[in-house]
C-alpha cells in the first residue's frame, strides 16, 4: 500500500533530502507532502523532484510556528492521512550564552520544539484513531549529548527527546510508531548559516576568555569535525527510509558510525563526568590532544570514505 508521508522544512537541507528520496522510490510505497514556510522557497525542491514532482511529492505551504497554518496543510490532504509524519524543520544556534538574547532562545524553541508538539497535536488524534501511523523526528546527537556553545539548541534537541520518549509509550497503545533520527554533523545550510552567523557576532556581551575560546578554538574545531565527519542529506534520507520501512522500526537512530563513541561515553559513566572530562581535554587541555584528535577524524573520515555504501533495501 501507499504511505501518505508528510515531510516539515523541506525548501533545503535534510527535509528536502528526504521528500526527495522517498517520492523517487522505486517501489513507490510513498506519497510525499512535502512542506515548507515560504513557497518561495520551493525552486530548490521542485528541481531536486523533477518528475516527481506534483506526481508522487506535492508542495504545500506550512510554517510549524502556526496551529493555523498546520491545520489548514493537514485538512487539505485527502481524509487528513498522514501515515508517516517525518518532522524536520528546525534551526540552529551556538555561540556563548551571554551573547544571545531570551526572545532567540524562545524563538529557537518555538521551531525546533513548540514546533514539533504543533504538528504531533495535529496528526496524533487521526493516528491513534485509525490506529496506525509512524512518527518520524529529526533529532541530533546532541539531544543525548551536549556540547560547548550548542547550549540552547542541544537542550531544545533534548526537550524533543523527552517530549517523544514520554509520548512514545501511549502512542505504542495505539499502535503509532514513534522515530528519533539523531544524525551528527550534516553538511547543509543550516551549517553554512550557523557559521556566518558566528562569524558576524557581536561577541561584546561576554568576556574576552570566552570570546577567544569561541572563536579560536570552537569554530576551527568545530568546521574540522564537519569536514571530517560530515555526512550529506542523501546519506540520511538514506537511513530515513530506513527507518521507515523497517518493520520494527527503531526508537532511536544514529546515523553517524563515527560520532557514535562520543555519545557512548556518557551511557558508560552514570556519574556524567567522563563526557564532561573528555570534552573538556579535547577543548581545553592542550593543542596536543587537539591535534591528535583532528588526525584521528581525518583518518576516519578517509576510511568512512572507503566504505562501501550502505545497502539499499528491498
Ligand atoms: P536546513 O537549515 O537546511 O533545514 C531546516 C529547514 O527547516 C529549512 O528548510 C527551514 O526553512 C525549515 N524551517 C525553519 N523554520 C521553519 C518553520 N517555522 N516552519 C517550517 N519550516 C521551517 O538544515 P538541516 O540540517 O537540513 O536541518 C534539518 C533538521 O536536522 C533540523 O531539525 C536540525 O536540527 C537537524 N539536524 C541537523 C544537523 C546538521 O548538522 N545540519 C545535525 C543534526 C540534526
């Protein structure tokens, strides 16, 4: 049977990636709605679609800040089916605390998680009414593992962790699915915008230190872990449809083989001070360790390289 799959944020990035995948399935299991905040927006996905395009994937708008406009999208597909919800849409942040103002913060948590219980309220109810349905979220490694200057965005990401941990057990009542994709770093536009707007920061509300750490150490440090351990949209649309087609499809997804470790250390260490103490040597200690790490991820990166793709399914 066909799946009516309704993709948030797809005007770039991950979101387009996945409506993109899932309408061009050979099988054609999937009917993609595929969203996005400004229509304007849409020329990117309609090229990337091409002759899926109003066929198997149609555009609509929807700006998961608005219940209205979340309504008025989902009442607008046939019997309101939605069979997989794959909720993506969401915006970054990093920079030292003192920098950002409560109403970004607030504003960041409107997408990335006032955005999803938004769009969960909307379509919940008919999935647990007809009794199925897979709910589909875009997490990140950093809604299980912090890191220094994500402060807000990794606890919005935690804040959508717990939201979908707690509901997930009710949903499974109903038999509804629940899904959390948690790629590491992702080379998109979300990192390209995340770094000019690091770079054109006004660093002046916190103290020199902390600026200088940013700047010097997180930001070099931070573009060497996306170059050497960055993974495309396709690659996780890849694991998406996974996830998807899966028959007993996972609580918890990690897309990135070679960031795994890290989020390893502080499920081994209940007292959380390992995590804290390895990030912190990794940052702080001394260049040394720094170094040696960013050796250690370029040959990873060229060994992820070498591998052979991951299989597509059946
Ligand atoms: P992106 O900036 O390319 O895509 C985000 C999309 O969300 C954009 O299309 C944007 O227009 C849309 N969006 C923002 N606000 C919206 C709103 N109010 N309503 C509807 N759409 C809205 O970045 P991406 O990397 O593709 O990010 C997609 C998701 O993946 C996000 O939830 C992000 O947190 C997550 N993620 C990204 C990375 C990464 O390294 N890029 C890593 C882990 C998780």
């Amino acid at each position: 049977a066909c799946r009516n799959v309704l993709v948030t944020g797809c005007s770039s990035g991950i979101g387009l990636a996945v409506a993109v995948r899932l309408a061009k399935d050979e099988l054609k299991r999937f009917r993609v709605v595929a969203t996005m905040r400004d229509l304007d927006r849409r020329g990117g996905l309609e090229q990337a679609a091409g002759n899926a395009l109003n066929n198997t994937l149609e555009i609509k708008e929807m700006d998961v800040r608005s219940e209205e406009s979340i309504r008025e999208c989902v009442s607008s597909i046939p019997q309101r089916q939605v069979d997989v919800l794959v909720n993506n849409a969401g915006v970054g942040m990093i920079g030292p605390l003192e920098c950002q103002s409560i109403g970004s913060m607030q504003s960041l948590f409107d997408t990335n998680f006032f955005g999803l219980a938004r769009v969960v309220k909307e379509v919940l109810p008919d999935m647990k009414r007809r009794q199925s349905g897979h709910i589909v979220v875009m997490s990140s490694v950093m809604g299980i593992q912090g890191l220094l200057f994500n402060d807000v965005y990794s606890a919005s990401k935690f804040a959508v962790e717990g939201f979908c941990e707690s509901l997930a057990v009710q949903a499974m009542k109903f038999n509804v699915k629940m899904s959390l994709i948690e790629p590491g770093p992702v080379i998109t536009e979300f990192e390209n915008k995340i770094y000019e707007d690091a770079a054109n920061m006004d660093l002046s509300d916190t103290d020199e230190e902390t600026a200088k750490i940013f700047k010097q150490i997180y930001l070099p440090y931070s573009k060497a872990i996306f170059t050497a351990l960055g993974q495309t949209p396709q690659d996780i649309a890849e694991h998406t449809l996974k996830v998807i087609t899966s028959d007993s499809p996972p609580f918890r997804h990690q897309t990135n083989k070679l960031y795994t470790p890290l989020t390893a250390l502080k499920q081994a260490d209940p007292s959380g001070r390992l995590p804290l103490d390895a990030f912190y040597k990794i940052t702080f200690q001394h260049n040394r360790v720094l170094n040696a790490s960013l050796a250690l991820l370029r040959l990873l990166h060229r060994r992820s390289r070498k591998e052979p793709k991951p299989e597509k399914p059946a």
